[in-house]
C-alpha cells in the first residue's frame, strides 16, 4: 500500500537534499542485524564483522523489526546539506524522554511480545537511559565502522547529490523523481512512494528533504512524523562497485585509455578536491590540471561545484565505476 506526500506550491521551492553520517551509521548498523538483504554490501560486511565484534546490537535489534517502525527521533532528518556525526548525535542527545518512550512504544509494537520482554519493559520504564545507551553505541559504531571508510562513501553521496541536482534543473521534479527510484512515482502535486502502509501527509510548505545512502539499499525509506520534515531516503547511485578491491592491472588501463595524467587524477579524486589541491598533489601546473578536468567532466567522469571561491570537482557514479575498473 503506498503513502503519498501531497505538496503544495511553498513546497515546491522547498525541496533540498542533505547527507547524513548518522543515518549511514545507523543503516550500517541495520545491515549487520539483517545482512541477507544487503547483497552490495557483502565485501564491507566481511570487514564490519570483525570490526565490530565488541559491539552490543541487542538493544537496538529488539527497535528494529524487520518489518514495521523504527524509532524516527533516532534518525532526524538532516538539517542541513552535511551535518556532521556530532551535530546530528547531539540532536538525538536532546530528545525529550516523553518522546522517546512514544516511539520506542511503536517499534516494540510491531514485534509480538516485545514490550512485555524484560528489556523491552527496561527501555519503556527508563527511555532516558535508552537513549544514553543507543546514542553511545552509535557513536562507536562510526568511529569504527564508517570512519574509516567516510571519505569513499561522502564522495559517492555527494556524486550523487550532483547528479540529481543535475535533473532536477534539467526537467524539474518530475524528471528528478522519476530517476530516484521505481518506487516513487510523480503524478500532479502528489509524490507517491509504493509497498508502503495506505498514508497520506500534506507537507505543509517545508517541503522535501532527499537523503542519498549507501547502506539504505535496497529499500526507500519514507515519511517521518511530525515534528520532522517529511524525508525519502534512497539509495544513492554507484554502490555496486564502491566495495570491490582495485585490480592492479586498473591503474595501466586506465592510464591507456585516458592518458596518464587524467588516469591520475581521476583515481586520486577519492574526496572532492579543487584544482589548486590536485596541482599541488600530483605535481602538475594549475592550467595543465584544470584542461584535464574539463575534459573529464565533459566526458560525464565528474562533476564540479562552487564552494566559497573554490571550485570542487568530485568523480560521478560513472567515474567512480572507470576508476575501480568495474562495469557499468
């Protein structure tokens, strides 16, 4: 059954997206409770195992059932382009008990037996110390899982970040929506998100907030409760190669293929970098790496953005794929 999100004409000019490293560790931490749904992520899973072993999942498994509600306060919207972790931890810090034990109420819910459990009556009876105890497991949980990897996964959602934006001034909503996901669909004023419970939300002129993931494959994640801004988190482009080792025979092919200074450059933009940072780091004059990449980017192998008086330039989904020598 689907829920539709019914905008109005303020919300049409609210639309914006964001990145969350909250939510791409509270997702990672998801895929290591149901790793059989996340086939992508089979290389990562065979090192965020060992890495965390000396994590206590118990808590957090009994509030995410496989199916139904997981707790929204513990994943807020982001409220701005890129928060960092320690913002948007401080902001689930801050969430008031009363709130808490509500939606903590609604995830044991949709397990039989849940909120009669021992633990189950211990997170009602103490939300506060629930909250202490979930925010202090996320937050080892992204120094050990996702820390290490951030800077290859923040290139990957901000590529894809570009690349819808691209769309989006391209052919407007509808475009961008269309290319989103199969299970959103644009019709009139209405976003319409499929296989969800029958529910409707007006947006009440906040408009959309659009979150790119890695760990959120496969699934479209929609909705939030009021107070929060209505938000689709959606599988961000480029994941079926982002876990895979670089064949060493890559780095000649590509240099073949591009030569050997775009070759480099286009490997070594693992995190957006302007052309004043590449020239200094692959030794090259600033005119000479900026001729490179206008040529790459015109070949759809990156994208660029205005930061400040920086100009940044990041690999697209497709560049990504070229640099690791996966197929597209």
């Amino acid at each position: 059954m689907p829920l539709h999100m019914h905008f109005a004409p303020d919300d049409l000019l609210r639309c914006r997206f964001g990145i969350s490293p909250l939510w791409e560790t509270h997702q990672c931490l998801y895929t290591l409770l149901r790793p059989e749904r996340h086939a992508y992520h089979v290389a990562w899973l065979r090192r965020g195992r060992e890495a965390a072993a000396g994590l206590d999942l118990t808590l957090l498994s009994l509030l995410m059932p496989s199916k139904g509600h997981h707790p929204d306060f513990l994943c807020p919207p982001p409220e701005g382009p890129v928060e960092t972790f320690e913002e948007e931890l401080a902001r689930v810090r801050a969430t008031d008990p009363a709130v808490a034990r509500d939606d903590f109420a609604r995830s044991l819910a949709c397990t039989p037996g849940a909120a009669g459990s021992r633990a189950g009556r211990a997170i009602l009876a103490d939300p506060e110390g629930a909250v202490r105890q979930l925010t202090a497991l996320f937050e080892r949980a992204w120094q050990l899982l996702i820390v290490p990897e951030w800077p290859r996964l923040r290139g990957l959602l901000e590529a894809d970040v570009a690349f819808h934006a691209r769309r989006l001034a391209d052919g407007g909503l509808e475009r961008l929506f269309a290319g989103l996901h199969p299970s959103l669909v644009w019709a009139g004023d209405t976003l319409t998100l499929k296989h969800r419970t029958e529910h409707s939300r007006s947006l009440g002129g906040r408009g959309l907030m659009l979150v790119p993931s890695v760990f959120a494959w496969p699934d479209v994640i929609g909705g939030f409760a009021d107070p929060w801004q209505a938000t689709v988190v959606y599988p961000a482009r480029g994941i079926g190669g982002l876990w895979e080792e670089r064949d060493p025979r890559t780095g000649d092919a590509l240099a073949r293929l591009l030569g050997p200074n775009r070759a480099a450059l286009l490997a070594g933009l693992t995190e957006p970098a302007s052309t004043t940072a590449l020239s200094a780091r692959h030794g090259l004059a600033p005119s000479s790496v900026s001729a490179h990449l206008s040529v790459l980017r015109a070949a759809g192998l990156l994208t660029s953005r205005r930061q400040g008086h920086q100009v940044l330039y990041e690999r697209t989904p497709l560049g990504m794929a070229l640099a690791a020598g996966q197929p597209w």
